[in-house]
C-alpha cells in the first residue's frame, strides 16, 4: 500500500516527540546524580584542605597553641564526629529517616548551614576556648553530616554509576585542592570555600523545603531495582539481605589504608624538601601535574571499580601505596640532593584517588535504603574520621618526639607492606566456605 502524503513527516514528528519525552523524564534523574556529586566533591574538598590542614594553621599560628595541643584537639574532634556520626547512623536507621530522601536532605541542609556559619568564624578565632568550641561544634555538624549525605547515594546515585559517582566526586576534590592552594592558611582556605557553601546551603534548602515535583520523583528512586540494593549485597533463599565476610574483612582494611596515608602525608608535608617542590610548589606546573593525574587516577579507579571483583580492586590500591611509601623511604635514606622527582608525588596522586573513589562508593554498595545510614556512618567514621585525625595526631606526637624522617616513612612504608600482604593472604588462603549472614545488609 501507498504511504498517504506526509506520512513519513508525520511518524518523524512522533518520534521526535518520544525522543523529546524520554529526554525530560531523565532529567530529574540526571539532576539529582550532578546534584550529589556537586554535593559530595564539594564537602570532601573542605575535610582535605579547611578541616586537615587549615585547623592546624589556625591553632598553632592565630591562635598561639603547641602542636601537641592542636594534636589532642584534633583527636577530640575524631572522636566525637565518630561517636556521633554512628549514634546518629543508628536512629537514623531505627527512625525510617535512612529511606526518606526529603529528612536527609534537610538534616544535610542543617550540617552545611552551621559548617558555613564556622568557616566564616574561623579565621578571627584568637583563644583556646573559642577554638575548642569550634572543635565540638564542628564535630556535632560533622558526626550528623556523615549518614545524612552519604546516605543520599541510594536516592541518587543507581548502582551501575556509583564508581563513575565516586570518580568525579574524587577528581572534583583533588583537582582543586592541589592546584589552587599554593598558601596552606586558613584564611585562604576559608575564602576560597565560603562562596561554594552559601550556595550549597541555598541549593539544599530549596530541595528540602519545597514541594517541588521533580523532586518527589528523586524521592521515590531508591524504589527502582536499580537504586536501592548495593552490589555487593545478596538476598538468601528466605529474601533477607547478607555480604560476604571476606568483604566485610577488607572494609575493615580501609580503616588502615587511611591511617597510614594520613601518617605519611602530614610528615611529608612538614617536611619542604618534599612538600615545596610538589603541594606547595611555587610553580604552577607540579600542582597541575599532580592534579592532572588525581583526575585521571580517579577516572580509571570509577572504571576498575565496576569492573574488578572487590579483591582484586583492594589488593591494586593496597600494592601502589605501599610502593609509593617505599618510594619516599628510599629518598629519604639516601639523602637525595636538588629537587626529589615528581614521580613520587604523582605516584601518590594516583594511590589516594584510587581509594578515595571506592570510600564513595563502596558503603551504598553493602547496604539497602534500609542500612544505608547506620553502613555509611560506621564505615566514614571508623575508616575515614577516626583513622585520619588519630594518625594525624600521632604523626605530631611523634614528630615532637623526635622521631626521625627516616624513621617515621619506615614505619608508615613497614604498615603499607604489612597490610598489603595482610590482603594477599585473606585472598588467596582465607577458607572457603558458606557466606556468613549479614541482617539486612
């Protein structure tokens, strides 16, 4: 039969209607991952510059402290961001906020708000009692922060996409923290990030005040197979949820890949000879170059952490930080002169990237909308919080102590190893048997 005149426009038009449909309909889901990544990069850019190195500057400099004293400072914030942020994980869990996108949206709206009202005090603190404050007020928001936003992956991140998520937050952190922070102060830390904070906390109240309808869509996303149950949870015969031990052991782990990169980095960056040729270069080309390959590392690790099973995605990061480590023992015993090679530092870029992106990743891929508060806040807590801010008060400690260079990257390069061969040993020679069951993931 004869196509009637005009048909074929006809059928064009549709289509591009339907193509039009689709386009829309995606777009508050596409709204919501840039939303959450913007979200995330942003919050872990503060922690790495502001909260890690500015709380320092701002102590022992404004504010007239020993660094002993900044150190014990610093592990009171640990501890209580730990405690809290767990406690608040639990009821979050207990009170069905876990699985409501709208509570933790307004909690994380509440978190940004006090964390911008501190970052603009900061810099005019002049006292050891106002400093404290600071710590235990900052740790409260922190402690609170943790569940709220890293609970918002299963909202808006589906589980095909949370390395590529984990990627771009860690290349959208790293990036900047390298490149543009030439002057490690808190002042400049404190300019620098005040506007992005203002407009996070504008941006989240109008996502959690008002009833918008695209996002009453997002909030009901966990739903979709896609979303809510993380990879590497599985259901039983009798549908309840569970991980493999194994993987619970090598969460376990990133409790100490964090604190031995944080015991390493805060004596190298004490140390110039290392530090002003790399971090702080005055120069720009080695910032960039660092964070250059920071962006690339991270974009490969979003690759290999879809692809890899979880053993051999560890055993990779595990194996470049301890090289990395040794690398910078060995500069270190043999007494180098000029410039160190920027191979070390970039070496480096790639090791922290690599496991930055599966700490963004890896806590809604062993939960369901359900766990995914209590999984998130224990797994930040102990493996982020409690490892970074202990090693970094240990790292002072020993170095007031009179712990040598040399001797300090032997101990970090010695716990590199050991964990590494920790990991090689749990894979190939743990036994095999029944996974152990985990409730509800």
């Amino acid at each position: 039969m004869a196509e009637k005149p005009g048909g074929g426009g006809s059928s064009r038009q549709v289509k591009m209607k339907q193509y039009r449909s689709e386009i829309w309909a995606r777009l508050p889901a596409a709204f919501g991952f840039l939303f959450f990544v913007g979200m995330m990069a942003t919050g872990y850019y503060y922690n790495l510059t502001f909260v890690q190195f500015g709380l320092l500057d701002l102590g022992t400099r404004l504010v007239g402290m020993e660094s002993r004293q900044v150190a014990m400072n610093i592990a009171y914030l640990a501890l209580i961001t730990s405690v809290v942020a767990i406690l608040f994980g639990l009821q979050m869990m207990k009170s069905g906020w876990s699985r409501d996108m709208r509570a933790k949206l307004r909690l994380a709206f509440g978190v940004v708000l006090v964390q911008t009202v501190l970052t603009g005090l900061a810099p005019h603190i002049r006292s050891q009692p106002a400093f404290l404050a600071w710590i235990v007020i900052a740790s409260l928001a922190l402690g609170v922060g943790v569940p709220a936003t890293f609970g918002l992956t299963v909202d808006f991140v589906p589980v095909r996409y949370r390395g590529l998520a984990g990627a771009l937050i860690t290349a959208g952190a790293y990036f900047p923290a390298a490149v543009l922070t030439p002057d490690w102060t808190v002042e400049q830390f404190s300019g620098m990030i005040l506007g992005l904070m203002l407009a996070g906390t504008a941006g989240l109240g109008v996502l959690a005040f008002t009833r918008l309808e695209f996002v009453d869509r997002l909030a009901e996303q966990h739903r979709q197979p896609g979303f809510g149950r993380g990879r590497f949870v599985r259901v039983d015969r009798d549908g309840k949820a569970f991980i493999r031990r194994s993987l619970l052991v090598l969460l376990a782990l990133m409790f100490g890949i964090y604190f031995i990169d944080s015991l390493g980095f805060l004596r190298l960056a004490e140390t110039p000879f290392f530090f002003e040729t790399a971090w702080k270069s005055p120069e720009m080309g080695p910032r960039m170059a660092i964070g250059a390959v920071h962006v690339l590392a991270a974009l490969v690790g979003g690759v290999l952490y879809g692809a890899l099973p979880e053993k051999e995605l560890f055993l990779w990061i595990f194996g470049i930080f301890a090289l990395v480590h040794l690398m910078y023992t060995f500069i270190a015993r043999s007494a180098l002169l000029g410039e160190p090679p920027l191979a070390m530092p970039i070496l480096y870029a790639v090791a922290v990237s690599l496991y930055t992106v599966v700490n963004f990743a890896i806590w809604a891929d062993i939960s369901t909308p359900e766990t995914i508060s209590r999984n998130s806040a224990v797994g930040v807590a102990l493996s982020g919080w409690t490892a970074t801010f202990l090693s970094t008060a240990l790292a002072l400690w020993m170095e007031l102590g009179g712990v040598s260079l040399e001797l300090h990257l032997r101990i970090v390069d010695a716990l590199a190893i050991l964990f590494f061969l920790g990991v090689i040993l749990l894979i190939f020679f743990a036994p095999v048997g029944r996974a152990r069951k985990h409730p509800s993931g």
